[in-house]
C-alpha cells in the first residue's frame, strides 16, 4: 500500500509538471528505473545528514531535515554523510542498523524495500584530539601557524567553536612546550568518542587508547607525527624551533597507534626535511574524564622473563604466575607453536580487557589484528613504556608457527623469532626477529 502511494504521488508529480520535489521527500526521476523504495533518515540530537552522489544516483536527494526522505530504485546503493557545525557543541556519534558503516560519518545503504535508517548526534564534553589528514613542513617558525592550520582542519571537519580557534598542535618550541599551551584544559577523547586521558600535562601517563583517527574519523596508516616533545612533556628536537628543513636533522616524534611514552615520542624517521602529520588537541573544556571500565576476561602482558629452551610450556607458568592479585582464574600464553595458532586460546566472540578495564577486542579481532587498544598493561597494573618486545612466533595469531620462526617450537636457544611490539597496536604481532636466548614478554589471555 505504502508503495503504491508513492507510485501515485510520482505519477501526480509528473502530471503536473515532471520533477518538482513532493514537500520533504526527493523522488526518482521517470528515466531512473527499478522499483521505487522509499529510504527515511531520522536525525537525533542536532546535526544534518546529506547523502552523497554514488554510481547513478545524484546528490542531495537527503538533506535532513528537512529532506529526510528519498525514493529510489530498488538495489541501489544510497550513500549518507552525517555533517557536524562549527560552534553546535554537538558531534556525530552513531548510525542505527541497517547501516554499513564505510569509514566514520558515513553510511551505504542497498535496500531491497522500504528502510528507516537513525543517525545520532551527541553533546560534546570533551576535548577531541585528531591527527591532522594534512602534512606540514617543519618551518613554518612559529607554533600558531601550526594551530592554524589545525583549525582549519577542525572547521572543514564541523568540529571547531564559532571562533575557529578550539585547538591547538600538539607541538613544543624550544621556549614553550607542549603542555603548556593546553591552557588547563582536562578531559581529552578521540573523534570516536573514546576515552583517550584525563589529562595531557604528562605524556608519560598512559593514554587509555592511542590517538589513531584524523579530524574526519579516518584511521590513519603507517604514518608518524611530529611532536617536538618528550614524554616528560618537555622540549626536545625541534628542528631548530620549527625554522630548519635542513636534511640530515630529525625532529621528537610518536606514532598514533602508540601508547605511554611512545605515542610522543621514540619513532624514528621524522626528518626536517619531510612533511609530516602533527597531533591538535582541542583546549576549551575542562569537565573530568570519567571512563567506565568494560566487562570481559582479562589480557595483559607478562614480565620479561621468557626465553626459549624449554618449549612452551614455562610461557604458560610465567602468565599464571604474572595474573592480577587475587585473580584465580586460569591464564595461558598466546603465543604460536608448530601445532597450533596462538590464537587457539583465544574465543572468537569473547571479550578482553586489560587489567584498567579497557577493551582491548574480541577474539576475532585480535587475531585478526584489528585491536581497539593497546595489551601495554601487566597483570599488576603497571604500564608498560618504549618498546616492548613480545613473543608471537608467527606472522598473524591466526598462523601456526614455522619452525624457523619460533626457535623451533620454543626449544632452541641458538636461532631468532618473530616478535611484536605490545606498545604499538600496528606492530603488536610481528616487528622484530628476535634471538632466541633474549629474555621477552608474551601476551597473557584469561581462559
């Protein structure tokens, strides 16, 4: 029935004089063809969702509100941004099912009848923290030329205040470091909505999760970001306080996939020279962080106690014995073999939590190598810093070992390993060929 109005309503439309909007709805076009659905947006919170141009539908058809409905061909894919405004206080937060989530903010949505699709906004409360989609060169000689170009980036985003001045780069200057320039701000998230610390004045505190998305909610790749500062929040190589492109010369820099320490700085390859992504940081709110820790079984990471030479077996002693204080569940080591994955040890759809409470994934996402937040944290509490080498023995958790990568099944001292770096979520797994006699970590997983 539903159908056959629109049909009707389309017929209308055209009779009196082709393709005028019908009030609130965007319809088809008579050359269109398929069979007509109907896709309805519904908006909470604030915020507007358009949808995109996308193979043979055109722009505009959703502009909501007030177009928060669209008729299209059946099997056609509608492509929906959700769009923030500068200086609304409100941020995109979530898209409701049947949503297809390509990358943050938006939405694809092939349909085969009529669909109802939620877009929420939420209030923001926090200080977001990005890192720039853009590079810069490391002399533009002053620290406010970096901010503005942060705040660009924030305004074409929706994210700023009205006065497009919100943030900051996260950047130090031989007279001024970074935490300095916060101006007592507190209560930092990522674009996501994550927690990411209570506060900025000490970079050695570790952040809850790393940085990770652009101004857009993009997952950056394989990039480093130039900081100019210490973990101890001070000044350190600064590429002559931002005046110098000399080649040669490296400037202080971190990884946005990093937690303590290294997600300001211990990556190398930030040369003078090159072009590079910097951290901005929002600076106007100062409402308390206030994290809820996640329920699941726990994950952390054991002392550096594991040497090859005698199978296995001491990995798995070494987690029961590095377990939280008066936990009496049962721990085994994800580490590889020749007969199983490391993964094995690990359920699919179970949950894990680091000892703080923070998600680190599932199962699946862990041996898929998609983790939400970093295994840097030890069964007592402490947090791991720098480089943090791990036992893995394989490529991907999902893998069984070769021999030739796991000191032949963790009995020989004299070969090397594969082994990750629990500080950084990209290089958790594999980074590093390891010798053998070298004392490590491994990873500890709750049965």
């Amino acid at each position: 029935m539903k159908r056959a109005r629109l049909a009707l309503a389309l017929a209308l439309a055209l009779l009196a004089g082709g393709c005028r909007d019908l009030v609130g709805i965007h319809q088809l076009r008579p050359d269109d063809g398929g069979i007509p659905i109907e896709i309805t947006v519904r908006v909470s919170g604030g915020g507007r969702v358009v949808s995109l141009p996308r193979n043979q539908l055109p722009a505009a058809l959703i502009d909501c509100p007030p177009t928060c409905t669209a008729i299209i061909p059946q099997g056609a894919e509608l492509l929906l941004q959700a769009q923030q405004s500068n200086g609304s206080g409100m941020v995109f937060s979530a898209w409701g099912p049947p949503c297809v989530v390509t990358k943050r903010g938006e939405c694809s949505l092939v349909r085969d009848d009529d669909t109802e699709v939620s877009a929420s906004f939420r209030a923001l409360e926090h200080n977001l923290v990005f890192v720039s989609s853009q590079t810069a060169p490391a002399n533009l000689a002053d620290l406010t030329r970096y901010d503005l170009r942060c705040n660009a980036l924030a305004s074409a985003a929706g994210i700023n205040n009205l006065a497009g001045d919100a943030f900051i780069a996260w950047m130090s200057s031989t007279s001024q470091a970074a935490p300095q320039r916060l101006a007592g701000a507190r209560g930092f998230e990522r674009m996501d909505g994550t927690p990411l610390a209570e506060t900025l004045d000490d970079p050695m505190a570790p952040p809850l999760h790393p940085v990770r998305f652009d101004e857009r909610g993009v997952p950056t790749r394989d990039v480093i970001v130039r900081t100019g500062t210490t973990a101890r929040g001070t000044s350190a190589q600064t590429c002559a306080s931002w005046t110098s492109a000399t080649p040669g010369v490296e400037a202080t820099a971190g990884s946005p996939h990093a937690g303590p320490q290294t997600w300001v700085e211990g990556v190398s390859g930030a040369a003078c020279a090159l072009e590079l992504p910097f951290y901005c940081v929002m600076r106007t709110e100062t409402r308390p962080l206030a994290p809820v820790p996640e329920a699941g079984k726990l994950i952390f990471i054991s002392q550096p106690e594991f040497m090859a030479g005698g199978g296995p077996a001491p990995a798995d002693v070494l987690c029961q014995q590095g377990r939280p204080l008066g936990h009496g569940g049962t721990f085994k080591a994800v580490l590889a073999t020749a007969s199983a994955a490391a993964g094995a040890v690990l359920q699919p759809t179970q949950r894990y939590v680091r000892p703080d409470g923070v998600l680190v994934g599932t199962g699946a996402e862990i041996v898929a190598g998609t983790l939400r937040s970093g295994i840097w944290q030890g069964g007592d509490g402490r947090y791991r810093m720098g480089t943090t080498l791990v036992a893995s023995g394989a490529l991907t958790p999902g893998d069984p070992a070769m021999l030739a990568n796991n000191c032949a099944d963790w009995r020989d001292v004299t070969s090397r390993h594969i082994a990750g770096n629990a500080i950084q979520i990209d290089r958790f797994w594999s980074a590093f060929d390891v010798p053998c006699a070298q004392p490590v970590s491994v990873y500890c997983a709750e049965q």
